[in-house]
C-alpha cells in the first residue's frame, strides 16, 4: 500500500496554475530563511524523460517569480537552489500562487485554478490515507516484534482494506473528473501498475475531454491501449520467436497445442518461481491431452536461467534473449512486470490473462475435459 501510495503521489504532486488568456504568472513565496538571490530553475522533460531548463529566475525575500505563456496545461518541475528534491507544477495561462516552507515543501500549496483545485483534493484523500497506512506499518512492526500473531493478521487485513479503499477512490476520481490533468496521471499508474484492468482503462479513458486525451500522459495512454489492444482475450496472440538454451530458434507457432500457456518469468522473480510448482502439477497432469507451455525468460544471465529450469524442474520449451524488460517477445506483449501469461487455444487466440493457482488449473481443465 506504502509503496503504491508513493508512487501515485510522487507521479503527480502537481501544483495547478492559474486560468487567463495571457500568459501564466507563476508567483512563488518560501517561508524558512531562504538566501536571497537564491536560483529557481523552471525545468520539463526531453525525449529521454531527463529534466532541462525552460526558465531561471532568483528569490528576493523568499519571493520568485515565472511569466510566460501555455497551450495547454502541461507538467513542469521548478528546483530550488541548495534545496533537494524537485517540485512538479502545471502550468498553464493564469494565475499560480505556489507557496510553501523551505524544510517541508511536499506540503507546499499552490492555488489559482479548477486543475489546481482538482488536485488539491486528490492529493488531500491520498495523504490521508498515506497517514493511516503508515500508521498501520508502525502497528504491525511493534505487533510483529511482540509476535502477537492476532493483532499482526487484524492490521494486515485493515491494510489490505485500505489498499482496495485507494484503488476504488482513484477510479472514482477520474470517474468524475475527466477534465482534470490529474486524472490522466492516475489512470496512467493505474494501468502501469495493473491496478485496473484494460477494460476499466478503456472506459475511463474515452470519457476524458479531448484535451486530456491530447496532454502528454494521455498520449501516452493512447499509445498504451493500442500495445495491448494485440495481446486482450479474444484476439490471436502476436507471432514471436526466440533462443532456446541450446542457441536454437523456436517460435510459438512451432509449440502450440490444442492448449497453449505463454508464461513470461524469471529466475530473480520470486513470484514467478514460487507459481512454477503449480504450472509444473498442471503440465504434468494435462500435457497428454494438448497443454504445452512455452517459457519466456526476462533473464539477464544465461546461467541463472538455465539453473532455476533445471532447480524447478520446468520440462517444456523456453527461450529467452536474456535481455530483462528489454526483450522485444515482453515489448510485443506489453510486458512491465512479471509473472504475466497468455493461454491461448489451439487456433492461438488469447481466451484467458494472467491466471494463476487453481484458477489457471479450473481453466485448462474446462477446455481440456469439456
């Protein structure tokens, strides 16, 4: 929860601008005895996600200030001179009032327009729930140390709660905000996170208003939906091919059954290798009947993935380009995290995603005995 939590807001600590026909203002004030002729630098993104100056201005009197103007409300980062860190801002034409204090400036506070004010509640909702989980860390650590297993298995399924309470608020604030740059932010870490399933990214994406859809995250989104519009159930999974551990070239086509699962894993992934067990029960008990498996190693060490086949006794067909989230079978399959899988049929289209445990075995029997 800490972590997903984190990642959201560290994403888009955003703070919006102002709105107005000529230009943007961005009037800065920090409290806390900060040096006098102190540097601001005004900075965004290139190609490569590396952060460039745009502008630079000096602090007088904790005071600073930006003008210029904006097409549309776009995502900047201002960093203070002697200060670490950097600070997200939208800008866009108008009014921004960002205020803050030098030793405590993620709770800085900026105001000016409906964007600002949008994320202002956001961003509200998740630290409070960011407290209540950290809150519920420091219980468990003490309960952990005492071993008081009742209270540790108490706060773990409060914590588990509360992380569906996140997930839920975040859905139902682009839900209702599809006006809001904030809202592209989320959806986009929802999606990247597998927090929501395609379908829900869909919905919720095509009710955004077109300028969403044109910002940057939402172009991204785009490019994004239309990557796994090939790998969703219902559709023949992509062609591929790879090296097999002995230097041969195998392609899917060449190991496809009446049943076919795809398993992308690795040997450093631990919920890939603690899975591996339950595929291996599965191959074994239905490989007569048409279940192949073709493994997809995002190993980086031909070493560590040869030892973890033979450790776990995966006796079907692997390749790999030993090439980690660079490989360009992951790449064609939309692969950000693993273990993700395919089972395809015997035409090799996509009928079922990422299951696992008895799930994946109540499917491949239900295709395999029906």
């Amino acid at each position: 929860m800490k972590k997903v939590l984190a990642v959201v807001i560290v994403a888009i600590s955003i703070f919006a601008c102002g709105t107005g026909s000529d230009g943007y203002i961005l009037s800065g004030e920090i409290t806390g005895e900060l040096a006098d002729s102190t540097k601001v630098y005004l900075k965004t993104t290139d190609s490569t996600n590396r952060l460039i100056d745009i502008d630079t201005t000096i602090a007088i009197g904790g005071q600073f200030e930006f003008t210029g103007t904006q097409d549309s409300p776009t995502l900047h980062y201002m960093v203070i001179e002697g200060i670490r860190g950097n600070w997200p801002v939208i800008l866009e034409n108008g009014t921004i009032q960002f205020k803050g204090q030098k030793d405590s400036l993620m709770f800085a506070n900026a105001k000016g327009t409906t964007q600002n004010e949008l994320f202002s509640e956001f961003l509200s909702e998740q630290r409070r729930m960011q407290d209540m989980a950290q809150s519920m860390q420091g219980d468990m650590r003490i309960a952990n140390q005492s071993k008081d297993t009742a209270t540790m298995n108490s706060l773990r399924e409060e914590f588990f709660e509360l992380q569906e309470k996140s997930k839920e608020f975040n859905k139902e604030f682009i839900k209702n905000n599809p006006n809001a740059l904030v809202s592209a932010f989320i959806l986009e870490n929802l999606f990247r996170t597998k927090a929501a399933t395609s379908k829900e990214v869909k919905e919720l994406f095509n009710a955004f208003t077109e300028e969403i859809k044109a910002s940057k995250p939402g172009k991204r989104l785009t490019k994004e939906l239309e990557r796994t519009a090939n790998t969703e159930i219902g559709v023949t999974a992509p062609a591929f091919s790879g090296p097999t551990p002995d230097g041969k070239t195998l392609a899917l086509s060449d190991v496809k059954g009446k049943l076919t699962l795809v398993d992308f894993w690795a040997a450093w992934c631990r919920p890939c290798r603690a899975e591996n067990p339950n595929i291996v029960s599965i191959y074994n008990k239905y490989k007569d009947k048409g279940f192949n498996v073709l493994g997809v190693s995002l190993d980086k060490k031909s070493e560590d993935w040869l030892k973890a086949i033979e450790v776990d006794g995966l006796e079907w067909n692997h390749i790999s380009n030993l090439q980690y989230f660079n490989d360009p079978i992951a790449k064609l399959y939309n692969i950000n995290a693993i273990p993700a899988a395919f089972l395809l049929d015997e035409n090799g289209v996509i009928i079922a995603k990422n299951l696992r445990g008895p799930a994946l075995e109540e499917k491949v029997a239900e295709v395999l005995l029906n």
